[in-house]
C-alpha cells in the first residue's frame, strides 16, 4: 500500500466534511455556553465560523492507552488567517479532534497553539 492509496482510505473513513460539522457543533456549544476564556485570543468566532481542516492522522498503539487505536485531526478555527515558513496561524485559535478507531467523535480540544 502507498501513500496515495493511505491519503484516500483515511479521507474516505474521516470526511473533512464529518470533521467540520463536527467542530462546527463543539464551538457552537461552547459558544453557547460563554466559553474560551482559557485562550489568550481576545476576539471570540461567531457562531457557525467556517473552519479549514489542516490534517488527519490515524494512531496505532501497540499498548493499551486512554484512547487506544485513534484517529487525530487538526482544524484551523476562522480558516487560515496566515501561513508563513510552514507554520499556520488560524483566524481565532485551533481545534484537534479525537476519534475512536470506529470514528465516534471522543473529544475537541480548542487551544491557542499547534502541537
């Protein structure tokens, strides 16, 4: 199996399009909810902000972990507001998604910083 064929079956099983409702849904309840006083960013996104996937990764454990076999995806919250000497810096902040390895959305963490 190649990298091609890697790059499709990962976009087959974790859409952009399942990632971004996904995070669309987390921000619109934290919104709801007065969060992200946690980030340094002043400015909050609106409600339904448009959001651009940065990257998808599948992790293998070969030992039992919290979250075991999992999938892993960064999105850039706001889109990319600059890109420069291959560092992205989103509009407002980042979000990493964590997924089960049947793909149920485990958690969204929302943070200032890529990893």
């Amino acid at each position: 199996m190649n990298t091609i064929t890697l790059v499709k079956l990962i976009n087959s099983l974790l859409p952009d399009e399942k990632i971004l409702e996904d995070v669309s849904c987390a921000l619109n309840s934290e919104l709801e909810k007065g969060g992200f006083n946690n980030l340094a960013r002043e400015e909050v996104p609106p409600k339904n902000a448009p959001s651009e996937v940065l990257t998808k990764r599948f992790i293998m454990n070969n030992y039992e972990t919290g979250f075991g076999n999992h999938y892993v995806s960064k999105v850039a919250v706001g889109g990319v507001e600059r890109y420069r000497n291959g560092v992205v810096i989103p509009k407002y902040f980042f979000a990493t998604l964590y997924y089960t390895e049947d793909l149920r959305l485990i958690t969204v963490d929302f943070e200032d910083e890529a990893e």
